[in-house]
C-alpha cells in the first residue's frame, strides 16, 4: 500500500488542479471577434458560483450574434 500525499489529497487532484492552473493562464484563446464569427446559435451557461467571472459572461453575451437564453430555448 502506498503513502497518501501529504496533502491528504490523492495525486490524480494535484494534477487536475495544475492542468486548471495552467488553463486559466493560457486559455482560452478566443477573443471577441471570434465568438461574433459563430454562425449557430449558442447557449451560455454558468453557476451562481462559477470560475469564470461576470465581466467575461458580459461580453460574451454581447459577442455572440446569435445567442439563445434559456427562457426562449426552443421545445
């Protein structure tokens, strides 16, 4: 049987949380520009408690061309 880290925490975290890490430092690569050339429409979706902050939703939201909020979702 192996020794835990002495984190408490199994290994496999410790390098989930370095791959997130190294994501928000680098990614994503979109720029607003981008997000106006997607020609579908497109749904974003976030938590009241989510990593991304609310400046970035906003100007998503106002990137996109075709946005669909969840109120007007087809069905």
């Amino acid at each position: 049987m192996s020794t835990p880290p002495t984190t408490g925490r199994p290994r496999a975290f410790d390098v989930l949380l370095a791959k997130l890490d190294r994501r928000h430092r680098v990614e994503p690569t979109l720029t607003p520009s981008d997000l106006a050339g997607i020609a579908i429409p497109t749904l974003l979706m976030f938590a009241d408690d989510d990593e991304v902050e609310f400046d970035h939703i906003g100007l998503m939201y106002r990137s996109l061309p075709d946005l669909t909020s969840a109120g007007e979702a087809e069905g």
